[in-house]
C-alpha cells in the first residue's frame, strides 16, 4: 500500500506544490494488481502555464514534466537547442518545435490523468491484468471525462504491459532512456564500471550510510532533509534543467515516511553529506 500512504503523506505535506514548487494538481491512488499506486491529477486549466521559453531559468511556477507532458515533449525539446553545434540548425529546429507547439496545444496535453505517478523520473509498475485495467480505465475516463489517461514509466523488460497495455486501448508513446542492470546474480559486481567506481571509492575519505531515521517522526531531521534536496538540485535542477521537479525537504520526509524511498547517504567520516541517492525495491 506504498502508494496510498505516499498519498496520505503528500496531503499531510501540504499537497504537490509543497513537495516542489513546479508541481501542482492533485494525487489520489487506486488499486491495480494487487498493488496500490498513486494517480496524480491536473491542476485547473487556468493554473496551467504555457511551455516554459527556452532561458536558462524558468519561474517556479512553470510545470515539471513528471506531471505535464507539454513540458515533456516540447519544454524538454526547447532546452536541447543549446547542445546543437549549428546556429542554422538550432534556428530550424526551434521552428519546428514551435510549430508542434501550435499544433499539439488544441490537444491539452497537460489536462492527464497519469497512473503510477510517484512524481519521480522512473516509476516501478506492477504487472498488469488485462480485463482489471479495462475496468480502471473505464472509471477513470468517467470521473475525468476533460483528461486524457496515461502511464508513466511502461518497460517490456520481463513484462507483459506493453502489450496488455495495447490491447486495452492505450498507444505508447516513447519518452526517455531506462538503464537496467542485472543485480540477481554477482555478475554485475564484475562488470568494468562496477570494478573502477567500488576502487575509486575504496580509495576515497568517504563512506556510505543509510540516511537515518527519527522513530518518532519516521523521516530524517530538517537539516539532512534540506542538504539531500540541495545536492539534489545542484545536480538535477542547476545543472540538467529546471524542468525536472524541484524537490523540497517536504518530498524527503513524505517519500521516507511513505516508504516509498529510502537514502543513502556519502559522507567523510562523521559530519557533512557530500552526496546521496534515494532508491525503492520492488519485490
């Protein structure tokens, strides 16, 4: 029931927008498989702001694209311009990527309904069954008749949901890359990159430790809280793009109390964090 009680911790939070301010609309969770996920919900069509310019900074009132997928396809597209090499190019490029803008805008692209949406890059969905997903998808559809209903995060890796998917109606779309690594055997552990990194680290001042938790509050102090969204913000927000979510201390202590993440922390003996990952394990 990880997504119901993600859920529960969003609204004790405040709602999406405290959880990054690039977020808005709602988050409720359904049953699937067995599994409880959440479902994040649009924002009112007057709070939904046009596709961000292509500047450096956007105003954090703009949308992320883990719940928008405007921003998704054309934001995204807009900030890539910077990394062609030709100035003819990126002017031919962002012609056309205003001129898709046009044409998908009628579409409502920000108006869906998105199921398994833990507001996070890549989301783990439980495998779905055919004639339970129809039936979902009928109520959904009634109960959000102005959005369009959709999957994030859907893999044909030892999975069936593409098809299943498919079959019940839906079109997949691609969107981005996922790396997969086969951790049931020690296979990995001997992979190049896997015998360089553990080296390098081995070699270091740091070490790692699990982000500890208060067992009254279930969630890390504010301190660990704040510096986990900073170094995480320095990397995905300042660096890659302010499109990804702008994650606050409030995400932190919602995803830990939830359950839905845990972290680990870097560090050089005991005192400052130097580095984190958070990470969920489907069973």
């Amino acid at each position: 029931d990880w997504g119901a009680r993600l859920v529960e911790e969003v609204g004790r939070s405040g709602g999406l927008a405290s959880l990054a301010p690039n977020l808005a609309g709602g988050m409720t969770s359904v049953r699937v498989s067995g599994e409880s996920v959440p479902v994040t919900l649009p924002p009112p069509p007057q709070t939904v702001p046009p596709t961000p310019s292509p500047a450096p900074l956007v105003p954090a009132a703009s949308l992320s694209y883990v719940i928008a997928p405007r921003i998704h396809f054309i934001g995204y597209a807009r900030e890539e311009l910077d990394e062609l090499d030709s100035r003819a190019l990126r002017a031919v490029a962002g012609a056309v990527i205003a001129v898709l803008d046009r044409l998908v805008a009628p579409a409502r692209l920000d108006r869906t309904v998105i199921v398994g949406n833990g507001v996070v890059s890549t989301n783990l969905l439980p495998e779905l069954d055919e004639r339970e997903l129809r039936a979902l998808t009928g109520r959904l559809a009634r109960e959000h008749p102005d959005a369009t209903i959709a999957w994030r995060s859907v893999h044909g890796r030892r999975s069936t949901n593409p098809e299943v998917l498919r079959r019940a109606g839906y079109r997949l779309i691609p969107s981005r890359s996922v790396l997969f690594t086969p951790t049931t055997t020690g296979e990995w552990e001997r992979l190049r990159d896997s015998v360089r990194d553990r080296a390098v680290f081995e070699r270091s001042e740091y070490r790692e430790v699990e982000a500890p938790l208060d067992p009254v509050t279930g969630m890390s102090s504010l301190a660990l809280r704040e510096r986990i969204a900073e170094l995480y913000g320095l990397l995905y927000v300042e660096k890659y793009s302010p499109l990804n979510p702008q994650y606050t201390a409030e995400f932190v202590g919602a995803a830990q109390r939830a359950g839905f993440l845990r972290f680990v922390l870097l560090q050089r003996a005991v005192g400052r964090v130097y580095g984190v990952f958070g990470y969920a394990v489907a069973h």
